[in-house]
C-alpha cells in the first residue's frame, strides 16, 4: 500500500481498538489496507502485538495535512474524549443503517 502524500487521494484518520482494549489512532490512503495491515502484524508496531483490531472511528480528509492535523488534535485528547466521540459515531452509524434500512 502507498502512503505517499499525494493531493489527489483521500486520505482517512482512524481509531482502532485493539484486544487490550486499548486505542490507536492513525492516518492512511487505503482504510481497509491499513486495517488488513494491523491485523496481519504488519501494521505499527504499538498495535503488533495486540491483535485484532477493530475499526471503531473514521474520517475522511481530501489531503493528508487535514488528516495529519486531525491525528495532531485528536492524540491529544484523554482517553474519555476520545470514548466518547467513538460513542456518538457509532451511534450515528446505528441509526444511519436503520433508517436506510426502513425505506
């Protein structure tokens, strides 16, 4: 997977936890690669050795400053912060699913 920063691909920030139920957080072009990555033990070495991960945030950027800003930003935060906006995005993707799901 390429990760060099290019101005023409989207690029994603990510939060996963791991088995430990600790989090990681991180930047990539290729979300599903990075996940496939970790759980291989080819990702980063913090979550080497506490696989498997599970994807619990994403977002998207259009350049890698934006991710790389948000990644700055959000490693910054407590680790109830970060709870709770893994929280609201599950719970939105909950309900997006549901409501498509009814029509």
């Amino acid at each position: 997977m390429s990760r060099r920063a290019t101005t023409d691909q989207e690029w994603f920030f990510y939060i996963v936890r791991c088995r430990d139920d600790s989090l990681y957080s991180g930047i990539t072009n290729d979300l599903d690669g990075r996940l496939r990555e970790h759980n291989r033990g080819t990702g980063a070495e913090y979550t080497f050795g506490r696989r498997p991960v599970t994807l619990v945030y994403s977002e998207k950027y259009l350049n890698v400053s934006e991710a790389r800003k948000r990644e700055v930003q959000i490693k910054g935060w407590s680790r109830n912060k970060k709870e709770q906006l893994i929280k609201g995005f599950l719970r939105s993707n909950i309900l997006h699913k549901k409501i498509a799901t009814n029509y």
